[in-house]
C-alpha cells in the first residue's frame, strides 16, 4: 500500500479584521495536487478574495527559514470570491496545483468583519 501526502484541515486565519487588507501566511503545497480553502466570515466586510501562487518562493528544509519572499501572482478564479457585506462562507477547490506555494489574500472595499480561514490538501 502506498502512502500518500497529505495536509490534514488546519486553521491557518483566525479573528482577522476585515476593516482592511488581509495577507495569509504561506502554506507549503508541494507533492500536494489538490487544496481545499474554506473562508469564515462575519459582520459587514465587502471584499474580495484571492488565492495566490508562487514558483519563486524559497523556504529552507528543515528549519522552515524564509530564504526569498518570492513574487505572489493570483489565480484566476471565477466567479471571484467575494464577501457582499454579511455573514457568509466561502469554499475553493481547487485540483491539479503546480506551484508548491499559496497564500489567501482579502482585498477590503468596506465595513468591517472577522474572518476564519482553513486549508486542507492532498496527493491524488
């Protein structure tokens, strides 16, 4: 039997006002084809939201030290998640992934709000 890699669902946003902008941390994604992202949030916050990618991003193994920033270019996803000013939950899924780096991104137009983020991924 094969063992497959996998990224069991982590937390990877907790509480982030949604007053303005807001940078996710960076997950490794590497040996890891299909990533799901599960978006949380509450109050009156609109926005958008967008996953990036990166091929040129550098974390050193096995201290897990940055080693190069990297250039963050965003997927096109359509429809483009959004949150419209209430409570509300979003989902991505996403397959085939060939970057070994992503990180969520909200852009916020208005209004305010605290938002919950989760990863989850694995090996076909």
């Amino acid at each position: 039997m094969a063992i497959k890699n996998a990224l069991l669902p982590v937390q990877i946003i907790s509480a982030a006002d949604m007053s303005g902008d807001i940078t996710g941390p960076v997950t490794t994604i590497a040996f890891l084809d299909s990533v799901a992202i599960q978006l949380n949030f509450t109050g009156t916050a609109v926005g958008t939201f967008e996953i990036q990618g990166s091929l040129d991003h550098k974390v050193s193994v096995p201290s897990n030290n940055v080693e190069a920033n990297g250039n963050w270019i965003a997927m096109t996803l359509t429809p483009t998640p959004s949150a419209a000013g209430s409570d509300g939950q979003v989902l991505i899924n996403m397959n085939q992934i060939a970057f070994p780096y992503i990180r969520i991104v909200y852009l916020a137009t208005s209004g305010a709000g605290s938002l919950d983020a989760f990863i989850a991924a694995k090996e076909i």
